[in-house]
C-alpha cells in the first residue's frame, strides 16, 4: 500500500500514451460504469485488473484492489439482507431479511461498478508522472497552474505519508510500543505517538517545500514548459476506440 497513488515507472503502452488520452479515457471510464450491466462491468473488471499487472501497478496497488475487492462483498451481503424487491430464494429466511434476486442483482452491479470506477485511478496515477499531469491540466485544460500545481503535490505525497506511517509505526514497535486499550477513546490516544511524529515530519516537509519553490521564483512571472509531448497516432487510436466502446454501450 505504500505506493498506491504513487508513479510507477515502465515502458508499457500505456505508459508511453499521451497524459491527456489517459485523462480522457478515465473519465470515459466513468460514463461506462453507469451504462454497463453485470457482464459488461465484470469483463471491465477483469480488463483493468489485466491492465493493472501489464502495467506493473498491480504489485505496490495490490492491497488496495484487495479492500476494494472485499468492500465490494460486504456491497453485495448488505444488499441480499436488505433489498425487499423481487423473489426470495428462502420464503422463512431471518423473515424480513430474506435474500432476493432483486437484491443479489443490484448488490453486484453496485460492487462491481465501485471496483470499476475506484480501480482505474491506480492505472492512470501509476502510469503518469506528476509533472506531466501538470503540464496537461494546465496546457491541455486550461487550468490555473496554481490548483494543477496543488492537486498533484497532494497525489505525491500520499505514498510519502503512507511511508512515513509504516516507518514510524515499526520504529514505535521496535520500542515496544503497541496500539491497544478498551474502548475507542483509549484506542485514539493510543495513536498519539504515531500521529505526533508523523504531523511534525509534514509540516517540516511542507517548510522546506515552500522555501524551495521561493528559491525557484515561484509565481515571479509567466511559466515555461521544458518538456511538451505531442498527440501520436496511437493516441488518436485509443480515443477513437473510447468513442467507438461508449457508442455501442449507449446503443444496447
């Protein structure tokens, strides 16, 4: 979990495309988690999972496709116990909670559309660096470089902080300190001492990243850009096969 959201380096295809046909083939991901069914949300789900280990994303992300993979079945049981429509499988089961059809049916079109949507970001975060979503959310979209410049330093320095959490958890450990105690509020405090060092080493981090981007002139004047990529014929491929996917799904 410690690189989850984090860049992946590789050479893969996916890899090499365009950061903007990435972005836009995520939120083409998106349209088609609303208009697939089961069978098409569970080929989607397989797809991603294969575009995952083809990527190399799957091996830092592997336990976040795990959480995702069992909040989806805890999506599903909720679903069976709750959903009143449709034929009960067993007339007398727990009475009012009777499983249905109805209720299985939506339970896994909810899951398997969370698993969707929430497995493509690993792909996109771990196949492009952060400098070049930058450069696409501002050059591409327009966007005020001042909330691009934001919203991929907090993406980086979420694998940071899940790091230093790992780190300061088994130094903590090493001392023979253990997080235990009766009751929620015992429990809370108990993670005093991981929470502590953890918000000190942030806002040392955050210190010296500011002076950093003082040094370089930060703001002093209009922006440049070293490296721009271009639109390849590939890219063209991989929207015009997007276009072609979200077509039929909207025409079934």
């Amino acid at each position: 979990m410690v690189k989850v959201l984090g860049y992946v380096p590789g050479v893969s295809i996916i890899h090499n495309m365009h950061p903007l046909t990435k972005l836009i083939w995520l939120m083409g991901g998106l349209v088609l988690s609303l208009l697939l069914g089961v069978r098409g949300l569970a080929i989607g789900v397989v797809v991603i999972f294969a575009m995952a280990e083809y990527t190399g994303v799957w091996s830092p992300s592997k336990g976040y496709y795990q959480f995702l993979l069992f909040f989806a079945g805890i999506v599903v049981v909720l679903s069976l116990l709750f959903t009143k429509e449709g034929t009960a499988f067993w007339s007398d089961f727990l009475g009012t909670l009777a499983p249905t059809d109805e209720g299985l049916y939506i339970g896994f079109v909810t899951g398997l559309r969370m698993v969707f949507v929430a497995g493509v970001f690993p792909i996109f975060l771990g196949t492009t660096e952060p400098r070049d979503i930058v450069t696409t959310l501002v050059e591409n979209l327009k966007v005020p470089y001042d909330y691009a410049f934001m919203f991929t330093s907090a993406l980086r320095f979420v694998p940071i902080l899940l790091e230093e959490i790992d780190l300061i958890d088994q130094a903590q450990r090493a001392r023979g300190f253990q997080v235990s105690g009766r009751g929620p509020l015992a429990r809370l405090r108990a993670y005093g001492p991981i929470a502590v060092p953890l918000v000190i080493s942030s806002l040392a981090r955050a210190e010296n990243m500011a002076v950093a981007m003082e040094t370089r002139g930060y703001g002093s004047g209009p922006r440049t850009y070293y490296y721009s990529a271009p639109m390849v014929l590939g890219d063209i491929f991989a929207l015009g096969l997007l276009s072609v996917l979200i077509l039929m799904t909207a025409l079934q």
